[in-house]
C-alpha cells in the first residue's frame, strides 16, 4: 500500500490529464488538417493531368503524331514551369508497344501492363506513386495515354505543413500545459486548505469549521457536507460526556449513602437497631446501583446491536401487555392507581419478545410513577390496518412541552420528577424504550399537557415502515 506521500496528488493527475486530452486534440487536429491538405493538393494535381490528358487525346483524334505532341504554354506555366515540376506523358498502341514519350519517364513505366493502366469506374485511372503523379487513359485507337509529373513543390508544402503543424502541437501542448498548472492548483488550493483545516480539528476543537466562503459551488457543498458530519459529531461528544458526568452523579450519590452509614456506624459501639437500619440503608442504595449498572448494560448492548434485532418471534401484545400489567399490579396498588387494560385479540407482531417486555414494563411503570394518588392509567392495544397500536395514557404531573422533546434523553427527568422523591428515578427507562422502538422500526410518540398527564403511543408496523421516533 502506498503510503500519502507517495500516491500523486490531485493538482498532478488534473495536470497529466489536461495535457493528455490536449496532446490527442492537437495531434487528431493536426492529422486531420496534413490529410485534409493532402488530399486537395492531389485532387488538384489529378485535375491538372485530366485536363493535360484531354488536350492531348483531342490533338490525337485531330491526327498529330504521337512523336509531335506538343504542351501549350498555358498548361506548362499551371503546372510548374521548373524542371523538377515538368509534366512527361507515354502513348501506347494497342499491342502495349510505347508510341511515343515525352519528358523524363521512368524507364519501368514503359513496361506497364496495360490492365493496370485503367481500371475502376473512371473512364481514366489516377495514382501517386512514390513522388510522382500518374494519369492513365484511353485514346481513341484503342490505345492509352499516360500522363504525369513529379510532385516535388508538393512534397515540400507537405513538409513544411508538417513542421508548422509540430510546431503549433508543441506551442498548444506549452500553452496548455501552463493552462493546466493554473487551473488544477485553482482546483486543488481549496481542498488541500480543506485538509489542513481538518487535520487541525481534533476531539478537543469540534467547534472548528471549514471555511464555505470565495470557494465553489461544489466546494461549498462539500465543506458543508463536512460541517454537518461535525456538528453531528460535537453533538454525540457532548452528549458522551454528559451521560458519562450524568452516570458518575447517579452512582455517586448511592455510594456516598453507603459511605456515610458506615462511617457513621464505624465511629463508636451502637445498638443492634441502628446497625440493622444502617444495613437496611446500604442495601437499598446498592439495589439503586444495581439498575442503574442494569439499565446502563442494556442501553450499550442495544447501542451496539444497532438496528439489528435478533431472536425475532410472533409476539401477541395484547397477552404480553396483561403479564406485564399483572407484574407491575402491586407497584400501581401502592400508589393507589388502577390499571384498566383494554386489549383486542389478534394483535400479534414480529418482534424480540424480550425487548417487548422491557419496552411495555418501562412505559406503564413510567406512567405510574408520575401519575397522581387515586387515578387511572388507561391501556389500549388494537389492531389496525397496517399496524398494532398500544396507547398509555396516564392522569399525572404532565410535561410542559419545552421538556417534550428532551424526554428520551439519558438521565432526563422532567423538572417536577426531580423534585419528588417518590417519583425519582434513574432517567434510562425512555432512552431503553426509544432504542427498542428504532432498532423494531417501531413509533413512539408523546402528547402531554401539565397537570392533566401524558398520553404515550406505540406503533408496530405490519409491514416495513419507514423508522422513526418522534416526541410530539
């Protein structure tokens, strides 16, 4: 694996990239001009010789001699006046013997098999070979007419074509290559100031930022993308670190109770009675401890687990919610609440049978411990069209609604929760609840109004739901 310093940066790979579609445009553009160039200069010279070949087929059919064919000096002078550009032509007969010639001809040209001499839908055939132009056709008695000339101005066009057109590749591929520098390091500067802000944000500097001004679009989209992704990530810190200071508080105050009665009971002889309370005392704070260390066990393993649920089962609620009322009875006859259930048959979901449990367990006894004396708490399950509801409605303290939202918190106690002592509780019950209804892709919603109580609704769907916990 190759190491950060040694895998090419982006300002590179724009670079080598740029300059590479650039080479392949500039040489497909100067490929394409050499051959569109060659390909008129020939049609040209081939126009040249047709019309030299017509002249000379017309003073053939007017009865000259082939040995006194002669060029008009109008046709010299177009087709190049120079010795190196003067124009030969060859007459043969009809048994392939050479008539006449005129010019340098190469000697091979004499010996020409006449099926070569014309051939192809053109009434005359036209080729270059090597650097010269040949012209061949019919005459009039049966026989043939080359025609042709050296190609040596030509020759010299294409070569210095093909040196302008190296040069302008080259002077393209510099002024792209300059190009290229400007425009990646333009591209690049951001995210590499990007990545140094990054490496700069630490666990101890979450409320760093990346810079979303004088960038573009995409770039602010990213930082922004990026910024979201921490806040998220401060929000979580923060929320750590309190759960943790709240845990420490929570288990401070037991051990400080358990702490307390021994040194009291340490510190001189006492009666039987008062080690007896002392003990009693000791052992309700270490029960204090002990659901608290439960409750913290069993919101890591839910933590973990995610949104996976294992151990998944058809669970009747309305049979579940009855056992769950009967366990939690003597609790609502000590603080003279009754419980009045109202469950429907059939409302039977797919669920960790368990976690069901601990769910319903901990909204009814919620609801009882924050009811009022000599109250009700109401117990709805049913079966609807696409999912199985159980409402809770108490008649208690209520929650103001600018605590509503704060409920399934860990360690979260409304304000008068906190101020009384028989409702006091850890503050984990909901936070296991919310866990349980995501991880089953469940609903939990809350309505509530002071004074008057708290209605909490579960909502199990038959089918897949979208997941979603909201606190209404």
């Amino acid at each position: 694996m190759l190491m950060p310093q040694q895998k090419p940066t982006l300002a590179k790979l724009l670079l080598w990239s740029h300059l590479a579609i650039a080479a392949l445009t500039l040489l497909a553009f100067a490929v394409v001009v050499f051959v569109m160039y060659y390909r008129t200069t020939c049609a040209k010279v081939e126009s040249e010789l047709l019309g030299l070949a017509e002249v000379l087929s017309q003073e053939l059919q007017r009865g000259v001699a082939p040995q006194a064919l002669t060029i008009p000096e109008v046709i010299v002078h177009r087709l190049g006046p120079a010795p190196r550009d003067r124009a030969f032509w060859v007459v043969y007969g009809q048994g392939n013997q050479v008539l006449a010639s005129h010019g340098e001809v190469d000697p091979s040209l004499e010996n020409e098999p006449q099926s070569r001499r014309h051939q192809g839908k053109h009434p005359y055939h036209a080729e270059r070979r090597g650097r010269q132009f040949l012209l061949w056709t019919s005459t009039s008695d049966g026989g043939q007419l080359l025609v042709g000339r050296p190609m040596a101005k030509e020759f010299d066009e294409f070569f210095w074509l093909a040196g302008y057109l190296v040069l302008v590749v080259a002077v393209g591929l510099l002024v792209s290559g300059l190009l290229a520098i400007a425009i990646s390091r333009r591209i690049a500067q951001p995210i590499e100031t990007f990545a140094l802000q990054a490496t700069q944000i630490t666990h101890r500097h979450l409320d760093e930022r990346l810079e979303t001004e004088q960038v573009t679009r995409e770039m602010t989209t990213l930082a922004l993308s990026f910024n979201q992704m921490l806040d998220q990530l401060q929000a979580a810190f923060t929320k750590q670190r309190q759960f943790t200071s709240d845990a420490a508080h929570e288990l401070r105050t037991p051990i400080a109770v358990i702490a307390s009665q021994c040194d009291l009971s340490l510190s001189k002889p006492r009666e039987a009675d008062h080690y007896r309370n002392a003990l009693g005392t000791c052992r309700d704070a270490a029960s204090h401890m002990q659901v608290l260390v439960d409750q913290l066990l069993q919101l890591a393993r839910l933590g973990q687990a995610g949104s996976q649920v294992t151990q998944r089962t058809p669970v009747d609620l309305c049979e579940l919610t009855r056992q769950v009322v009967r366990q939690l009875q003597p609790l609502a006859m000590e603080s003279d609440i009754e419980l009045n259930v109202d469950a429907e048959p059939n409302a039977v979901v797919v669920a960790n049978a368990t976690q069901m449990r601990q769910l319903l367990f901990n909204v009814i006894r919620n609801a009882i411990q924050f009811s009022h004396p000599k109250q009700s708490v109401e117990i709805y399950v049913a079966r609807q069209t696409d999912q199985v509801l159980v409402t809770v409605q108490d008649h208690g303290i209520g929650i103001a609604a600018d605590q509503l939202q704060h409920i399934c918190d860990r360690f979260y106690q409304v304000e008068k929760a906190r101020t009384t002592s028989a409702t006091r509780g850890v503050g984990l019950g909901l936070s296991i609840a919310s866990e349980i209804v995501a991880a089953h892709q469940a609903t939990l919603e809350f309505k509530s109004q002071p004074e008057e109580g708290t209605e909490v609704c579960l909502r199990f769907p038959l089918g897949a739901l979208e997941n979603r916990i909201a606190c209404m």
